[in-house]
C-alpha cells in the first residue's frame, strides 16, 4: 500500500473524532501516513494539493459534502482514488454511493473497497469547478442555504418541503436552458437543476434513474407559479417522481446552457455560491475514482 493522506476538516465529527481515526487506520496497518488538518472545507484543495506533492496515491478526506466536493474538484482528471469518511452533516455524496456514517465500515470502503469511475459535473462562468451530485439554480440555492442541519436531521424529507415553502414567495425568472444545443425550455422557472447523481436531502430521488457514470447530466426545471403548486411538485419530488408532476421538465444530455433575466444564486453540492445569469455545465466522463463498497452498483 502507497501513501494515505488524510485531509480533515477539524470541525466535523465522525465517530469519536480524528483520533479514532489515527488508531483505525494504523489497525489497518496504514504506516505511511501524510496527515492534513483545515479548519474550513476551502482550504481543503491546498492541502490535497500539497499531499499529492508529497507522494499520496490515495487521498482520504474527513468531512461533508463542501470538503468533499473540494476533493473531487482538486482530484478531477488526477487518477488518484478518493476515499470519503463522511463526517458533515448531509452527506450526499457518500449516501449516493451507499458509503455509511460509520468510521470503521467507511475507513474499510476507502482502503479495501472497489474502485468506481466515475462522472462529474463542471460548472464554467468566470472560473470552472467541478461536482459530485448536482448543481442548481433558484429556489434550490436558496433552500439549500435556509435548511441548516439540524433541521435535515430532524425533518429528512420534509425539511425539502419546509424551506421550499419558506421561500415561496420568491419572485420567479425567466430561464432559457439549451441541452446538447438544443432549445429545451424557455419561460417562467423557480428551479433549474442539474444532477450527476439522484438523491437530495432525507433520501429524497430528485432523478432517480441517474447513474453517476453514465456519462449523461439530469436536467430538471420546476414551472409552478403559485403555492399550492409548488407544494404539489416539491411533495412530488419528495416521493421521488418529480417526472409525474406537470409542474416539473425533464432532460438528459451532456452539455447544458443556462440563461436567466437576472442574477440569481446557485448551489453547488450543498454549497451556495455566488449570484449569475449564465451558467454552462457539461458532464466529464470517468473524471475521478472513488472508493465505493464492493457490492456496490
């Protein structure tokens, strides 16, 4: 076995914390150790950087889905394994991928389970990054930013509903989003999304025939113009069959262009980003290995 690094973010917990995880990994007989503590999810790139210089032919990074996103942005196109220990409070990537909150089972997976390539998703505007599970623009930038975590934690599914309600009354945009250059949809939009893997928040399928390595991006927008509406196809979405709702547009496809009559915020993986009015997200096949549990599909 070559190097390890870890990269931790020290604010989150798993387990009984990093020192736990220092003891289950020399159990394992890691001996060849590069260790990296941040104290926010942003100077995780750095650290990865730093550790892969110094010789690291796997990276472990300890924390939720903003440090994991910075891990599979630093990593794309590198052919380094990832393994994710989640320790944040969402964990979308690693629930996506059937990785549990457990340190021992998850330290197992990043040393000794199966290698998956898999899709990521890249988002260009002045700069380019890239995500795991999906992007979105709209009203889910802002749920994602109001729905603190305890609140996922207590509410799973319903807290998707909530902070959607809560922000209802959100004027809507007009949105012009072209797939594989092609006009998908133009008009009055809450919500545009864009998905490399299905499930959200408290289990939720927001696509749930995605795959992540596929190499095919899920496109859905949300039409709803009044509460009662928006409740209906958030609740859809919820169950998971968004599809069924008339309030809800579906696509797939690998290039997509997004273009709004005004700036709104978006999201990625969890993480609000800055406002915009055009946004290109195209997918990247096979762009980074991750360990994944060996019956895992």
């Amino acid at each position: 076995m070559g190097a390890i690094a870890v990269v931790a973010h020290k604010k989150k917990t798993l387990g009984k914390g990093l020192e736990e995880l220092r003891k289950v990994l020399t159990d394992r007989g890691v001996d060849d150790l590069i260790w990296r503590e941040v104290d926010k999810s942003k100077f995780a790139p750095k650290a990865i950087r730093k550790a892969v210089k110094e010789g690291a032919e796997k990276v472990l990074i300890w924390g939720g889905d903003g440090s994991v996103q910075r891990a599979v942005d630093t990593l794309a196109g590198k052919g380094i394994p990832l393994g994710v220990l989640p320790a944040g409070t969402g964990n979308l990537f690693a629930t996506n991928l059937g990785i549990p909150k457990d340190l021992e089972e998850a330290v197992d997976i990043a040393l000794a389970g199966r290698e998956r390539e898999l899709d990521l998703g890249r988002v260009k505007r002045d700069d380019a990054e890239h995500f795991g599970v999906m992007m979105g623009v709209g009203l889910d930038a802002k749920m994602i930013k109001d729905a603190d975590g305890s609140l996922k934690d207590g509410l799973g599914r319903l807290a998707y509903v909530w902070t959607g309600a809560k922000n209802i009354d959100t004027e809507r945009f007009v949105a012009v989003v072209d797939v594989d250059g092609e006009r998908f949809f133009r008009g009055a939009a809450g919500c545009v999304l864009v998905g490399n893997m299905g499930q959200l928040t408290g289990g939720i399928e927001a696509f749930p025939q995605s795959q992540p390595d596929d190499g095919l991006l899920e496109i859905g927008i949300i039409t709803a113009d009044s509460m009662l509406d928006w409740t209906r196809a958030l609740t859809r979405t919820a169950l998971g069959d968004a599809a069924e709702s008339p309030f809800v547009e579906i696509a797939q496809g690998t290039k997509v262009k997004i273009e709004l009559d005004r700036k709104h915020l978006y999201e990625i993986d969890g993480g609000d980003r800055t406002k915009v009015k055009k946004l290109k997200v195209k997918v990247k096949p096979k762009a980074i290995t991750v360990m994944v549990p060996l019956d895992e599909g």
